[in-house]
C-alpha cells in the first residue's frame, strides 16, 4: 500500500466540498451515476473500435448497494474501469482546466459558493459531503490487477493493487450519520435512492439497478415527444451534460427526416461556461448514432464561437466507428453542422424579439464569443449580425442592435459609425467624438479585443458600410463647410507641410480636421490600418511588426494651432519646431497612445511652462 499526498488545489477543493453549507447535499450521488455512465458509454465504444477487446458488452449497467447497518452505499459499474495511473491522474489530482481561476473566484465571491460548485462541476470530490471516507475499486479491461483506493478526504490517500477486483469500477462511501439540522439525510434508505435517481438520472442510457429492481425509465429525452418532457427533465439532462448548476436560458429540439435523419436537444446557456476563453476548454455537443454514445465535445458539430452551446447529436445513419478524422471529411456532418448553427442562431433571434430580458443577460455573458463568428463563419456573417448588440452613444444604460441603429441613422448619412477602445469612458473622451457629439451622430462604442478584429473583416450590414472615427477620412460636412475648409487647408498649406517634415519619423501626413471641435489635434489611422490596440495585441503574442505611421489632424480653429499658423508666418520656423513635437505627444495621449520618448516629452512641457513666468 502506497500513501500519496493530494495535489494541492485538490485538496483545496476537498476542503470546500467537505466544510461548505450546500443546500442540497443529493447531487452527489447525480455525479457518481453520471460518472458510472460515462464509463459505459466509454466500454461500450472501445468495443465497437477494438475488436480485440474480450469484454462482454451485453448487460453494461449501473448498480447501487447499501447497507443500513455498516452505513455505506455503493455505486458500482461494469464499464471501462481505470489503470493505476488514471486513478493517480483523475482523483489525486485536479486535471480539468479552470481550478485555479475557480478557486479564486471562490475566494473573491465567499457567499456565492453554491453557484461556483455548480459551474465547476463536483463530480466524484461531492462524494465527501456526505462520507467520511470513500473506497474506490477499478480494473480497466485486460489488467491483470485491479486498484484500490482510499481516502478520508483529508490531505492524503491510499493506493494499492488489488488481484480480486471485478471489470468497471465501484465507489464506496462510508456515509456520515444522518442529521437533520444539517439537512443530511439517510441515504441507506431505497425510498431516498429512488427519489434521487428519479430526479436526476432518469434518463441515464443504462439500467440502473437497486435491490435488482431498475429504478430508472431510460427514455432517451430527444427521443421522446416535446409534450411529454417536462422543463424540468430538461433542466436535469443540461445540468448532466454541461455539470452547470444553473438551469439552462433557452431548450432548442430539432429533428430531420429524409434522407439524413438525426434527432437534436440543444441548450443556451444561463451563465457562461467558466472555460469559454479558456485554450483549452471544451467545445461541441455530444454525438450519439441510433441511441450509442460516440465522443463526447464533437467540435465537428458546432463551430468554436457558439462552444458555449451544449447539447446531443443522435444520428442514424453514421458508422458506429466513425472517428475524428473521418467526421471532418464526412458531407453529412457538414450538413448537420450548417442546419443546426442556422438553428441556434434563430432561437437566439427569436429569443432577442420576444425575451429581450433573457437576451441581454445572455448577451452579457457569451456575446463576445459569438463575435468570433463575424471573423470565422462567412456564410452566417449576417445572421450573426442581427443578433449581436453593442453599446453606443445613443444611451448610457442600454445597448443597441444594428438594425436599431439604421432606424434612427440622419437624413444622409451612408455610414454606421464606431470606435473601438479598452473602456467606454476612454473612447467617450476621444477627441476622435467630438464633431460627431456636436453634430449629434450616433457613435458604436466597441471595448471587446474581438471588436478590434472584426470590424475591418466586416464590410457593411444592410447596406451600410462600417466606418471607423479614428480611422481614415470622416465626411460630417456640409457643402458650404467643405468650401471654407478647402479655403483653410489652402491657407494652412505651407504649416502642414513644414510639420510633416518635422514629425515624419512618427507621422505620413498632417492636414486639417474635420472631426475636431474643442481639442488641438488628434492621431487618426488611414483607412486600411490597424489600430494601434490591436498592433499592441499581435505585439503581445510575440509578432512582430513593421511600424506604422499614421496621420496627425490638426483643429484650426484651436488657439493652440492659431497661433502656432502665426508664429509659423512671421518666420519664427526654428523655434517652433519643438511645439510641433508637443503637439502631436498632446494627440497621442488624448487617444491613450504611448510616447515613444517620456522622459523628452516631459522636459519639453517644462521648458514651455518655465517660460511663461
């Protein structure tokens, strides 16, 4: 027998299994059945894939045990069971992605500790809120020994082989006293264990046996009539297949017949996954042919940016063997996966017309992934675009859609204008808004890092091309103001080009603004650059990339820059050179740009401020 000690966020999250007030203590034994039908799912695949695997397949099935006397219940099954090493590697240690930024959430959130064990998923540690010590003994296929392992859910546990260990694997808890007031039940009683797996794992694939009795109909719920499934029935499976405590915002069903027939049960979240922008977090819906569990997180089903959509997949006419690879290639998937987006991107539609509520709540928690589609996925890039919402200066407290915003666009304009930013209080404050707040158009205010994307991959919606107000030239003038600032432009011409010359280590060009009313200058990109957010992004992660250059406005009805066009008439260019260079530090800190030398910056602004005394 072997002592090891738990990995330490493990037996952080032990600690908070075992000590946390958790109103209902029953979902563990929800875990245990799920993970014991899991383990069939799993043998019951291996099989159809290895043909050289001797295991007996026909009687695949969950059993539960208790004993009164001795106070232990015992979930056993017949599935793939697991190697030493598998054992080590799922309970002594905390393999799923997230525990750490979980436990921290835990911490930061000390009342809400119900709703971030949902969002985790409590899997097999649950087993401690109800035991003071559990036995696990497992023997994959094949192996000639068997494991045994045990724990008091204290900072170690045991481990050894075994030689009398049947195939699968059977978890023992030896249960607390059951106690009332801690609203901890018997649960060696079979009424309790039925009333548990009624609620909770009634529609598991597999027999689940008590006292040889199976406890549980096994009716698939997408094979089963919209009328005869309750919201409640859905709530569980979702909560089953997503290990989400939340019930699920929106239940989407599909079915196709003809000549590819599947069947289709899809969940909108509540809340968004803890791992949505995780590298590695899981993304798809489960694949089943004809009622047989295939893989799990079928990523050829739904693309990366509706990954928050959970869900199953019942095909009829796939191959039972059909592999990963073979699902990129296959046509009928393909078209599965066009028929079921378009799906979820009308239930999201719908939900935005009828449950505006329920839509922005849903917007708030996965919008920003369901962005990454306007970049990804041509074929809905309109689709995606009714449904996104945005924030604008049309209101301070709501968002806008973008066909909301084409309805109140002025008489003339052709474009929908935006900005992007890290905050909406900085691009609020962007010199960049200022003719277009005095001239009252409405302005898209786009603080998502995807934003910075998209909006150039993104040509127009309805008709209307997007326009950036930090990027390239912005038409806001009438007639008659065009004829006088060609007149302008005309009489700041020579000043113009002296300061290019001047600055042309940091700048392509200076002219005159037209989105400018109250500040001196301002830095704007050409039409087809990036910005210099994004530049920071692809500096971030390791790209390099050639500068750029952009173009520095100048507002000449400044004072700042009045002066500056005098001074430049009356000849006194040398001593100007230096205000050029202050006044384009001025337009780069306005927008929240860096300098490239602070320290000159900084004795330049003192130098100018000394001679005013």
């Amino acid at each position: 027998m072997e002592t090891l000690a738990f990995q330490s966020e493990a037996r952080q999250l032990l600690q908070l299994m075992i000590h946390s007030i958790y109103s209902n203590k029953d979902t563990f034994l929800r875990e245990l059945v799920s993970n014991a039908s899991d383990a069939l799912d799993k043998l019951r695949l291996e099989s159809f894939r290895d043909k050289d695997m001797k295991v007996d397949v026909d009687d695949l099935h969950i059993v539960i045990e208790s004993d009164p006397a001795e106070r232990t219940l015992t979930v056993r099954d017949n599935g793939i069971g697991m190697t030493r090493e598998d054992v080590v590697r799922l309970i002594g240690t905390i393999a799923k992605s997230g525990t750490a930024e979980f436990l921290r959430q835990l911490k930061d959130q000390q009342s809400s500790t119900s709703d971030l064990i949902g969002q985790f998923g409590i899997g097999f540690y649950s087993s401690f809120m109800v035991a003071d010590k559990v036995t696990l003994v497992t023997r994959f296929p094949h192996a000639e020994k068997g494991v045994r392992w045990e724990s008091t859910g204290e900072s170690t546990y045991t481990i050894e082989d075994v030689d009398d260990a049947p195939q699968g694997t059977s978890v023992t808890l030896h249960l607390k006293p059951s106690d009332d007031e801690d609203r901890l039940p018997d649960y060696t009683e079979p009424a309790k264990i039925r009333e548990i797996v009624k609620r909770y794992s009634d529609f598991i694939t597999w027999p689940v046996r008590l006292g040889g009795e199976e406890i549980n109909s096994r009716k698939a719920l997408w094979a089963r009539p919209a009328s005869e499934v309750t919201e409640e029935e859905y709530s569980e499976f979702y909560r089953h297949i997503s290990h989400d405590w939340n019930a699920p915002l929106e239940t989407i069903r599909m079915q196709a017949e003809g000549t590819f027939e599947y069947q289709a049960l899809l969940f909108l979240p509540t809340q968004a996954p803890m791992d949505l922008f995780m590298r590695d977090g899981k993304r798809g819906v489960q694949l089943y042919v004809k009622r047989v569990f295939i893989m799990d997180d079928c990523a050829e089903l739904m693309p990366e940016y509706l990954r928050f959509v959970k869900g199953v997949v019942d095909a009829a006419d796939l191959s039972l063997n059909v592999s990963r690879e073979i699902l990129q290639q296959d046509r009928q998937i393909q078209l599965m996966r066009r028929r079921l987006v378009k799906k979820v991107l009308s239930s999201i539609k719908s939900l935005q017309s009828s449950r505006p509520d329920d839509y922005a709540k849903f917007w708030s928690e996965v919008g920003a992934a369901l962005k990454e589609g306007l970049l990804s996925d041509h074929d809905n890039r309109d689709a995606i675009l009714e449904v996104c919402s945005f924030a604008s200066t049309h209101s301070e407290d709501s968002l806008t859609t973008l066909a909301d915003y084409v309805s109140r666009m002025k008489e003339g304009q052709e474009h929908i204008y935006f900005m992007t930013g890290d905050s909406r209080t900085a691009v609020e404050h962007s010199p960049h808004m200022e003719a277009l707040r005095a001239k009252g158009f409405e302005v898209l205010i786009l603080t998502d890092p995807i934003d910075e994307m998209w909006v150039d991959a993104v040509p127009a919606f309805d008709g209307k091309p997007f326009q950036s107000v930090a990027k390239g030239q912005v038409d806001l003038e009438t007639e008659e103001e065009k004829s006088a600032n060609e007149a302008k432009a005309a009489e700041f011409g020579d000043l113009l080009t002296w300061m290019a010359s001047q600055l042309e280590e940091n700048v392509k060009e200076v002219r005159l603004s037209s989105r400018l009313t109250t500040s001196p200058a301002c830095v704007v990109g050409d039409a087809h650059d990036i910005t210099p957010t994004l530049e920071k992004m692809y500096k971030a992660m390791g790209q390099e990339l050639p500068k750029i250059k952009r173009i520095l406005e100048l507002n000449p009805t400044h004072p700042l820059v009045e002066g500056l066009h005098k001074a430049f008439g009356a000849g006194e260019r040398d001593a100007l050179a230096d205000t050029a260079e202050l006044l384009y530090g001025l337009a780069l800190l306005a927008e929240g740009g860096e300098l490239a030398d602070p320290s000159r910056f900084v004795k330049l602004v003192a130098d100018r401020v000394q001679r005013t005394f």
